[in-house]
C-alpha cells in the first residue's frame, strides 16, 4: 500500500476537483458546493488512508515520490512527508470539507460567481498540500507562492469590509517575503552543488556567513509568512477582512507553512545560523506573545480579535521551535496543528455570530447568549480552547511549549506564561461583551439572530469539538507520529536535551 | 594595384536574412502594382511567408557554426536562436498588425501625409483602409534585426543597427489615431535614435584606432580583432574605454536601459500598439543580441573593466523602471516603464559571463517577449469610440465586464510579477542563478529589491480589474479578429508553457549558447 503515490495523487485531486467546479454552470451554485464538498471529502478519506499506511516507527520521510521536472536546473517534483508535515496535510484535508461546509451561503452575499468561490477553495487546498508535501526546495518555493493567488482573490473578490486594501497588503507582504526566499533559494542552489533536492541540501556544508544570509533570507519570507511580530500588520487586516472560512484556512494553514518553513528548511539546512538567531528569534517570539495578545484585548472587531490572538500563538510556536528541546518542538509542532483546530472552529463560529448579525463589532452585540444558547456554547467552547484551557488540545501543546523551554532558557519561559493569563483576559472579555450581560435590544430586531445554530452548521462544529477534546486527553497517537520527526530536526540543529530532564518529561509527554 | 576578390558567401546560412530583405523588396513593388483593395491580405500573406520561410531556413541550419562573407557574419548557436526568436515573435507582431477586425482599417493611419487633426484626419480615423506600407517595413526591419544579431564586426553591425532601426522610426509616426501623440513619438525616437547611432559609429572609430596597436597585425572592427587588441594592443586604453562606452550607449539606447530610457515611455505610447509590441519584443531580442556577442565575444578579454560600469547601468536601470511605474496611469507608459526594469534584468544576465548566463538570457528574452507581445495585444482590445482606452482608471471593473480578457491579462501581469508556473518566474530563475553563480551577488539583490517595488503597479493593475465597481467610462473589450486571437493565444500558451515545462527551451538555448569567434 505504501508503493501507492499518496502525495501527489493528494495533490493533485483538489485542482482536479477545481477544474470540475470551475466549469459547472453558475446557475447551478448548489451543484457546485454539492461537487467541492464531495470532492473535498474524497481528499479527506485519502489522507486517512495515508495516515494509516504512515508507520510512526518507520523512516523519517515516507511516501517519497520523485520525478523529473527541470533538469537542466535540477528540479524535480519530489513529494515526501515527515511527521510533522503528515500531521499538517490532516489538518489541511479536515479543515476545507467543514471550511466548505461553514462557507455554504458566504459567496452570495458578494453577488460574485458562486462555484468560482468553492474552485479556488480547492485550488488553495492544492496549494496547501504541494506546499508541506513537497521536498524540492524549488517545488516548495513554487507552491509557497502561487498559494497567494487563490487566496488573493478570495479575499479581494468576496470578503468584507477593506477587501481590496486587505488582500493587496497580504499579497505584497507575501510576495515581499516570497522575493526574499527566492534569493535564498537561488543561493542555496548555488552553494549547495546545484541541486534542489531535500536530502542532498541537507547534508551539504556552507561557510558560515553564507549560511547566515541564506538562513535570513529563509528566515524573513517564513516570519512574515508566520506571522512574526514585527512582520505581522497584514494578518489582522486580511484576517478581519477575508469571509469567515477563508479566514479559517488563511490563519488556521496558510501561516502554519511559515513555522514548518522554520522546521524544514531554517533548522536543518542552516543549523550553525539557527543557533546563532536562535536568542533573536526567541525574542521576537516572546514580544509577540505579550504584544499581540495586548492588542487582542483592545480590539472591537471579532475577526480582528481573532487574528491578533493567532499572532499571540504564533509567538507560542516559534518559542517552542527556537528552544531547540524535543518537547519543546514537538509542542510547537502539536500547536500548530492544535491551533488549527481551535482557530479553525473560534473563526468559523465568529463567522456564524457575524454572519447573523450582519457586523463584526462586538459592540453590536451584548447578552446574545440568550437569543441563540447553543452558538453562544461553541463560541464559550472554542475560546477555551484558545485559551488552553486544561482538557483541551492546545493546552497540552502550550504546557509542553513552556516546558521544553524552561529547562533551558527559563526567563524567556515565564514571560511567555504570562501570555497564558492575557489570553484568559482578551477571550473571555469577548466573550463576555458578546453573548453574556444585558440583552442588546438592537439585536432582537436582526432576522439571523433569531436562529440558533443550523443542522449544517452544527456538523460543521461537531468534528472540531470532538477532535480538540480528544486531542486534549489523548494526544498520542499524534505525539507519537510528531516525535521522531522533531527529535531528528534537533538532531540536525545539534542541540541535544539538557540531561536530567529528557528522561522524565518526556515521558510525559507521552 | 591589387584585384579585389568577392568573399565566398555560405548562402544557405544567409538565407534567413535574404529571405526577409528580398520580401521587403517584393513589397515595395507589391505597394506600386496591386490594387488598394487588395494589398492588405497579399502584403501580409506575403510577410508572413517569408518570416516562415526564414524560420524553416533558421531551422534547417541549426547545427550550423560558421563565419561567412569574409567574415562579417557569424551564424553561430547564438545567432540562429535569436534569429529564431525575433522570427516567432514577427509572426505574432505580423498578425497584430494584420488584424482589421478590431478597428475598421486597422491600427493604422491611411495615408502618413495627411495633416493630424484636419478634417480628413477625422475621416481616415473613421475607417479608410490603414496604410500597407507597415509591412514592408516591418520586414526591412525583421531582416535588420536578423543581421544585427548575427553581425561579427562592428560596421555591419552598425548598418544592421539603422537597417532595422529607420523602418521602426517611420512605424512609431502611423497610428490611425492620436496622431500628434504619434508623430511626435517617432520625431522623438528618431532624433534620440540618431544621436545613439553616432555615439555607436565614434565608438567604432575609436576601437578601430585601438587596433591598430597591435603589433605586426592590420587594424580592424572585425570581433576577431578587438578580441586580440584588447589583450595585446599596445595603445592607450583609454580608447579602448572610450570606444566601449559609447558603443554601449549606442546598444543600450536600443535596449532601453537607464540613463538611456528616457524615450521609452513617450514612444511606447504613441507608436500604434502592434508597433509597440514590435519594438518591445524584437528590438530588445536584437539589442541584446548584439550587446551579448559584443560584450562576450569582442570585449570579453575587458570583463574586469566594463562590469562594475555595466553594473551599475544595470541596477539603475531596474531602479528607474520599477520606481517609475508605480506612479503611472497609463497602461502603455506603465508598460514601458516595465520593459525598462526588463532591461536591467537582462543586463544582469550580460553580466553573467558563463555558458549558462548566455542560454539563460537568451531564454529570458524568448519568455518575456512572448508575453509583452501578448499583453499589449489585450490593450489593442480594450477600446472605446475612440480607439484604444489606455487610461488606467478606464481599466476599472474589466473582470465584470469581459472576465475572460481580463484573465488572460491577469496572468500575464502575474507573469511579469515573477509568480511561480509562469514563465516571468523561470526567466527571472535562468537569470539570477548564473549572475549568483558569478558572485554578481549586489545585482541578483537589487533585481529581487526591484521586483518587489515592481509587483506593486502590476498588482494596481489586477485590482483595478477585478476588485473595483466598473463605471461608466469603462470599456468593453471588442471580440478579436482571428489574428489577434491567434497571436494572443501563442503568447499565453507560450508564457503558460514556458513556466511549467521551459526544459525543452533551455536545452535548446543550452545547445546553442556558444560563440564561434
């Protein structure tokens, strides 16, 4: 079973599936979602099929595929995944049938082409997937960038408020980063012997300086990819501005290619310059942390709110990568897939709430709990989630982050747990100021509000509330596939666990 | 007194350029004998054949390395591929020029005479079949174009260089409307075009006197002979420097390349679009040309010497280009601006003085050829009444109104932003790879910095199309005629294929980048 070509097949079936949508008549949109969400479940059911013939104990990468592109420059579609980018294609295929799901009625609301919606879902799914499956630097780079297009324009064509502004800086951010990298890429391929190829760039040999440029130039495209504070502006804008479920894959995916960037290619590749940027990185990710969630807390608008939280987690991670600890990267790793789940489901019930209301600002609301309890439930669920509450699945993340850092660098450990009680401040003040209190009589006029979550929605809800939850008590079969992957990255970087405390915690871990 | 011996001549390998100059002869004599009604279709049926045949004839000598016509002309990989190059993008110019469906008459004015603004102005503009002379021309300037990239001393380089260049200043003066815009372009290009020609000939004096230093051998232009007096002349290299400064104002005025842009811009917009798309596509296939067989052939013995100054050109260049087009309104203008950062990309490939800078130029100038050509066919589409509706604010909403246009530009401004699976990403790749590769580190830099600033007045652009409410003053896009449609199509097929799958070309250009000297 493991001889069938699962990655590029995984690939390759969400374009295929976007050409079919593309081409179906606009008249018919509920052909269209029919056909995507089908499709979409397909891909889901592969990457199950993948998940099970993955041997946890097995080789670092699996399902290696390679064929011959450009020869001339050494190109080649060259597929193969490790653990941690195994666990991010699942995200991926879980997310987009529910973001598929969620986003049933959002394209009407823009008077633009309905099945065009749900094919550049899916030509983003395709992106998505080349991006973490790929192991050709120059395949990688190609997907990294063209995944800007479809999401592009499913922000400027159907999002909200400051569409166009929002998608032009997230794809000129994106593009500036992107630039950078290529630089980088060219680089490499010049210093590594010509050739594109993971395995053979890893074990190559730089001179010191080369490796540090190159290692910025990486570094730079995946921090703004991240986002990373200072690099951060465009998220909250095209968070606030792309529709709900776009919003959903935009941060719960897309900015996770910028830390598994930081995995794949920083760490191993540049090993000697990842140590040395290693204190920088860390500050950045610590300032982040306190910084973002800051600002969530004054923030007014939900989706934007949302963001800021993200980029406060997104400090989490890259903490956790730059601790150079195996539990330490394999929280980060399990945050990232952690923070899919519980940003996914925040964003998409935000979306719900927004959608009913017709305005994204929490002053629009107020004590809607009692129009509509059971949304008001999910929302109360997925900000703990969010949050880290004990139970949930990102708080076994956060905890091994924090850990794994404090047995080797514990100021950076206990400023970052500060970022733990901002974020109890900045989700349940929101929630507070939108669904608890007085009942904002504005709302009792609004049609939606009056609706509490639909058969639909609540299947799109369900899965994530049941994944985090499980994830939350039971995350090995998840650590399990994550540990070697990590273990090897910090191999790679050359930095073993501190002695008296692998044993022990890690164990925990478990 | 000596007798004076005919050199042999190879005509097979001359074919090409034969081929071409002949069709321009026969046109000429086609514009005095056949009737007014017919001329259009016998003129283009006419060019066309002969760009085919030239390219059947390109083809056919592929494996050709040779010095013919005592040694003036050099038919060497390099040759027969831009040869090659600058054929298949006639074609498509050929085609744009061809096309009446779009306008009644074409995109060119009926008679060159007739006063600009006058009363039979207003007529001619309203539907009088345009002027044939166009392809004749065009074709006198093909087969200058053909010799330019082949030439193998400096004054048959020269004669190619006003061979194709007096056609082009006369095809800048004819578009059917905006006439004084268009006049005013050609007078322009002509006068700035003249003073690069004279620049181009002292250079040539002054290397003609440098040679002359070489011990016991006779001076000469020929590149056999600059290449050994560069290392073994005895006189001042002062000439040498002077001589190859201004050769290279001479050739970078052709290329556009800053601070020798500054018509580019004015005649891009006033020149009838086919034209432009001409000049955008052809001329800068045939400088570079020219620029990569003088620089690596003649003066490559100098490299030490004229690439931090070329450098810099280089840098400059791509500055002006992309900064300038931030700030434009006008689609043409904005274009041109783009065609000039273009330029100083393709001087980083010049400067990358290995096997693989040479093919990845040359493949870059096939790449970006096919797709300017492609995209200044959409602008020959979006019209109003009065022609052409170049104004960028006049470009708002064209997604709602002609999606399927508004795609295809779309991708090629992707193109052109260097977005990965189209053929703006690879060139950009077989470019800055080999100038890495040559430690030219600050110029790869400063083509990634510029690229950056030069998605910006692209990505205007897309959003104009797609993002904004069309209003009232927005254009529909006119259905093309077969020909325009054709063109189009090689252009975006060939912008789509050469990003997915450019092994095929860079083989070839592979295969043929090496000078015979």
């Amino acid at each position: 079973m493991s001889n069938f070509p699962f990655l590029s097949v995984l690939t390759v079936a969400p374009l295929v599936g976007a050409l079919v949508v593309a081409v179906l008549p606009r008249r018919r949109p509920d052909l269209a979602k029919l056909v995507a969400f089908g499709w979409s479940l397909l891909v889901l059911v592969l990457s199950v099929v993948m998940w099970i013939a993955f041997s946890a104990d097995g080789d670092r990468f699996q399902f290696r595929e390679s064929y011959p592109w450009i020869p001339n420059w050494g190109v080649n579609f060259t597929f193969e995944v490790d653990g941690i980018a195994l666990v991010m294609l699942m995200l991926i295929t879980i997310l987009v049938p529910l973001v598929i799901l969620a986003s049933w009625h959002d394209a009407e609301a823009s008077k633009r082409s309905v099945p065009a919606y749900f094919a550049l879902l899916l030509v983003l799914e395709c992106t998505m997937i080349g991006v973490f499956a790929a192991a050709d630097v120059f395949l990688f780079y190609v997907f990294f960038e063209v995944m800007l297009v479809p999401m592009y324009f499913l922000i400027g064509s159907y999002g909200g408020h400051q569409r166009q502004y929002a998608a032009v800086k997230f794809f000129l951010y994106s593009l500036v980063g992107g630039l950078f990298m290529l630089a980088a890429v060219i680089g490499l391929w010049v210093v590594g012997g010509k050739t594109f190829d993971w395995q053979a760039l890893s074990q190559a040999e730089f001179a010191t300086d080369t490796a540090r440029w190159l290692f910025l130039g990486f570094f730079v495209a995946f921090a703004i990819k991240a986002p990373f504070f200072p690099f951060h502006t465009w998220l909250p804008d095209a968070g606030g501005a792309a529709p709900a479920g776009a919003a959903a894959l935009l941060v719960g995916v897309l900015d996770k290619v910028g830390t598994f960037g930081i995995l794949r290619y920083c760490l191993p590749l540049f090993p000697e310059a990842s140590r040395w940027f290693a204190p920088w990185a860390l500050a950045l990710g610590v300032i982040g942390i306190i910084y973002a969630a800051l600002l969530a807390v004054g923030q007014n608008d939900l989706k934007r709110l949302v963001s800021y939280t993200s980029i406060a987690h997104f400090g989490f991670i890259g903490v956790g990568i730059f601790a150079f600890t195996t539990q330490a990267g394999t929280g980060a790793v399990l945050y990232m897939l952690n923070h899919g789940l519980a940003t996914g489901l925040l964003f998409l019930v935000v979306g719900m709430l927004i959608a009913r209301r017709g305005s994204a600002l929490i002053s629009d609301f107020g004590g809607a709990g009692k129009l509509v309890p059971v949304l008001a439930g999910v929302l109360f669920f997925a900000g703990l989630a969010s949050l880290a509450l004990p139970g949930t699945a990102p708080f076994v993340s956060e905890f091994l982050v924090l850990i794994g850092t404090f047995t080797v660098n514990k100021p950076v450990a206990v400023i970052a747990t500060l970022g733990i009680i901002l974020a109890a401040a900045y989700v349940l003040w929101m929630f507070q100021r939108t669904t608890q209190g007085t009942l904002n009589p504005a709302l009792t006029e609004v049609d939606g509000m009056r609706r509490d979550l639909t058969l639909r929605e609540k299947v799109v809800v369900a899965p994530l509330i049941a994944l985090i939850v499980l994830l939350g008590f039971y995350p090995k079969p998840v650590t399990d596939v994550i540990n070697p992957a990590v273990k090897a990255t910090m191999q790679d970087v050359g930095r073993t666990d501190p002695a008296p405390a692998v044993g022990t915690v890690q164990e925990a871990a478990r | 007194m000596s007798e004076l011996k005919l050199p042999p001549l190879d005509y097979a390998a001359l074919a090409p350029i034969l081929i071409m100059l002949g069709a321009a002869l026969v046109g000429v004599l086609v514009e005095a004998f056949v009737p007014r009604r017919l001329r259009n279709g016998v003129q283009l049926a006419l060019a066309l054949l002969a760009v085919l045949a030239a390219l059947t004839m390109v083809i056919l000598n592929a494996d050709a390395r040779l010095l013919t016509a005592g040694q003036a002309i050099a038919v060497d990989g390099p040759t027969l591929f831009l040869q090659g190059a600058i054929l298949i993008l006639a074609v498509m110019t050929l085609l744009l020029m061809g096309e009446r469906a779009v306008e009644r008459g074409g995109a060119f004015v009926a008679h060159a005479a007739i006063t600009a603004e006058s009363a039979e102005d207003r007529r001619q503009a309203a539907g009088a079949g345009g002027a044939t002379e166009v392809y004749p021309l065009a074709t006198f300037a093909i087969g200058g174009m053909l010799i330019f990239v082949a030439a193998n001393d400096l004054l048959t380089m020269f004669i190619a260089l006003e061979v194709f260049s007096l056609p082009l200043y006369l095809l800048c003066a004819l578009a059917r409307r905006r006439r004084l815009l268009s006049q005013e372009a050609a007078l322009k290009y002509f006068m700035l075009g003249a003073y690069a020609s004279a620049f181009f000939l002292f250079g040539v004096a002054l290397i003609y006197g440098f040679t002359s230093g070489i011990p016991g051998r006779v001076a000469g232009v020929d590149f056999a002979t600059v290449h050994t007096a560069v290392t073994e002349s005895a006189s001042s290299p002062t000439l040498l420097y002077a001589g190859m400064a201004l050769l290279a104002i001479g050739l970078l005025f052709k290329a556009a390349a800053a601070p020798f842009h500054v018509w580019t811009p004015d005649v891009y917009q006033g020149a009838p679009t086919p034209v432009t798309g001409f000049m955008a596509a052809c001329t800068k296939v045939a400088a570079f040309g020219a620029l990569l067989r003088v620089f690596h052939v003649a003066f490559a013995g100098a490299a030490w010497d004229f690439t931090p100054v070329l450098g810099t050109v280089a840098v400059l260049t791509m500055l002006v280009g992309a900064v300038l087009a931030v700030t434009q309104t006008d689609i043409k203008r904005l274009l041109a601006y783009s065609s000039i950062a273009n330029a100083g990309y393709l001087l980083v490939g010049v400067l990358a003085p290995s096997k693989d800078g040479l093919s990845g130029t040359m493949f870059y100038l096939v790449a970006y050829g096919f797709s300017v050509l492609a995209a200044f066919a959409v602008v020959t589409l979006v019209r109003d009444a009065d022609g052409e509706a170049t104004h960028l604010s006049r470009w708002a909403g064209l997604g709602k109104r002609s999606p399927f246009f508004a795609a295809i530009f779309t991708f090629i401004l992707l193109a052109f932003a260097g977005i990965p699976l189209t053929s703006g990403f690879t060139s950009k790749f077989a470019i800055f790879a080999p100038a890495l590769d040559a430690d030219q580190v600050w110029l790869v830099i400063a083509g990634v910095l510029t690229s950056m600033v030069l998605a910006f007045p692209y990505l205007r652009v897309v959003v104009m199309m797609w993002l904004s409410e069309p209003g009232d003053a927005t254009p529909t896009v006119t259905v093309p005629g077969a020909l325009t449609s054709a063109a189009l199509v090689i252009g975006v097929l060939a912008t789509l294929v050469l990003g997915v799958a450019p092994a095929p070309l860079l083989d070839l250009a592979n295969g043929a980048a090496e000078f015979v000297r």
